[in-house]
C-alpha cells in the first residue's frame, strides 16, 4: 500500500439546534472522519445492531490504514488493498455475507464524507459490491394464516378451557408486524379505543436514538371483544402481556400446533413477515411499510427487497 502523510484536524462542532454538524476537511485524519460518523449514526437513529456492524468494520479500516492517515489521499486503491488484505492476508478470512456489508460499509462511509464536502471525489464509489443474497424468512400463506386465525379464535370460545391470549397475541401481530421486544413492553395504556376514532396501539421507545420507531399502528374495531375477554380473564396491572418473552413463543408454537401448520414454526418473526408482506400485496407505499415496520431506512434497503420477493411468491 502505498503511504499516505499525516495531520491532525479538530473534531465534530454541535450546531445551536443540537445536531451534529461535520468539520471535516480534505486534511483531516481518518480517525477523526470516524469518530464523526458514529456520532452521526447514533444522531440518526441508526439500529443499535447497524451502529455496531459499521463501528466494528471501520474499526478494522482504520488499524489497516493508519486512523492518522489524511482523507484526501485515500484512493480506490487502498480500499481494494484494505479488501484484498481482510480475504487474504489478515488471518481471518471473511464470510461472503460480511465481505458484502463491508463493502456496503465503505460505500456509506465515504459517500456520506463526500457529501459533507470532506473529500472531492468518493473512492469507494468504483468498488463493485459483491452482493449476497441472504435466505428469505419463511412466510404463512394465505391458507395457513385463516387455519391460525381459526385455531386462535376456536381457543377463545373453547366452553371448557377459552383462552383469549392466543387469538390477541396472533392478531396483533398479523395486524401490527410488531417484534417480540416491542409486544412486550406494550403497556394498558397504550391501547387507545376512542369511540371516534379506530382502535390503535402505540410502539413506544425511551432512548432518543430510537424515536424514528416510535409510532402509532391501527387495529380493527374486531379486536376489541376479544381483548376485552382476555383482559377480564388475565386481569394484567400494567403491561398487556405479563409473561416472559418465552412464554408467548410457546402460546404461538401450540397455536401453529392446533391449526396443524408443518412447514413452518409459528414465531414472532414469521408473523412479523406475513404481515409485512400482506401489507405490500394490498398496494401499502414503501415508505409507509417502512414507518409501519419502525425501520431506518438503511435497514430498509435489504428488508424491503426480501418482502417484494416473498410477494412473489405463490
């Protein structure tokens, strides 16, 4: 690789607003531009896992280059160095997969430094990303969706042992596509049944970070007697589901079980899929679905690939 000078430039300025504002220049160190883009992503509200792959894959760029190395003189040929070295040379070969997220790292990174106006031109924009196509997340057809509905709701009205909690449980997350960790923290409260307006959940989220998944998802006006059945019969105090995580998968795995579903277990992700998936066939814009799921929109990118392709499927 060929060597590349040094110098030392002042780090990030907050603005009067609050937001980060870049002080990046052609002459600033690598590890300055770095240090600035975690802050950013956490700024933006990037997911927690996102900021911890992209900080872990400029981690390892800035020990191969020299975090004091001076942003203007980075060319293409030192990323294709720096990829050539993590496959070959560093010990450690990479995944397929995590060669194309690194690559998909550069890319963001240097693209976002070029357009703050720290660098003229984005070396990385040439590299070709190797893409990856991870599997698809198995959904339930239409069938087996009406087969769980009907187990659910047979359970409900069982004279000798209703259980309300199944039939909530699936129909708010076929409705909602919401993840286990945001069922789960969904208090009494945040169920809002006005008699104007329809029924509704709210997704809250306390760290500011996260406030992009804050949101408010609509529920059918049907759901209603059922969760009035539920609540008269498990009485919760504060949270709607006061159970562990655990529990719940097993009141969905014997519902999948009593709809004699097969080829999939029925689980949070499966149902948070499905639901996503009726949506976009039902004509719901991507930006919506994308609010709707409480994605960023880097995370978007790949999920919204994966549900057009589930739609396609028969």
């Amino acid at each position: 690789m060929s060597e590349i000078s040094t110098q030392k430039a002042p780090g990030a300025e907050v603005d009067p607003e609050g937001s980060l504002a870049p002080t990046l220049r052609a002459t600033s160190p690598l590890g300055n531009a770095i240090d600035e883009y975690e802050e950013q992503m956490v700024s933006k509200g990037f997911s927690e896992n996102t900021i911890k792959a992209f900080a872990n894959d400029l981690k390892i760029l800035r020990t191969f280059m020299d975090g004091s190395a001076v942003l203007r003189e980075i060319q293409t040929q030192h990323l294709e160095d720096f990829l050539e070295w993590m496959q070959s040379e560093r010990g450690r070969p990479c995944s397929a997969k995590t060669l194309s997220r690194r690559i998909t790292t550069l890319k963001v990174f240097f693209s976002w430094m070029h357009s703050v106006g720290a660098i003229g031109t984005d070396p990385a924009e040439p590299i070709v990303q190797h893409s990856v196509r991870t599997p698809l997340p198995v959904i339930l057809n239409n069938s087996d969706a009406g087969k769980l509905m009907r187990a659910c709701q047979d359970w409900l009205w069982d004279l000798r042992k209703s259980d309300a909690r199944p039939y909530v449980l699936v129909s708010l997350l076929l409705q909602t596509g919401i993840k286990k960790s945001e069922a789960v923290k969904i208090l009494l409260d945040d169920i809002e049944r006005s008699e104007t307006q329809e029924p509704s959940v709210h997704i809250r989220y306390e760290e500011e970070r996260y406030a992009h998944k804050n949101r408010r998802l609509s529920l059918n006006t049907s759901f209603l007697g059922p969760l009035d059945q539920y609540l008269e019969q498990y009485r919760p105090e504060n949270f709607l589901f006061e159970c562990t995580p655990r529990n719940l998968e097993y009141v969905l795995q014997e519902a999948g079980t009593r709809a004699g579903i097969r080829r999939v277990q029925v689980g949070f992700e499966t149902l948070r899929w499905t639901s996503a998936v009726r949506d976009f066939r039902q004509g719901m814009k991507d930006e919506r679905l994308r609010l709707k799921m409480g994605l960023s929109k880097v995370s978007w990118r790949e999920t919204s690939s994966k549900i057009q392709r589930l739609a396609g499927q028969p």
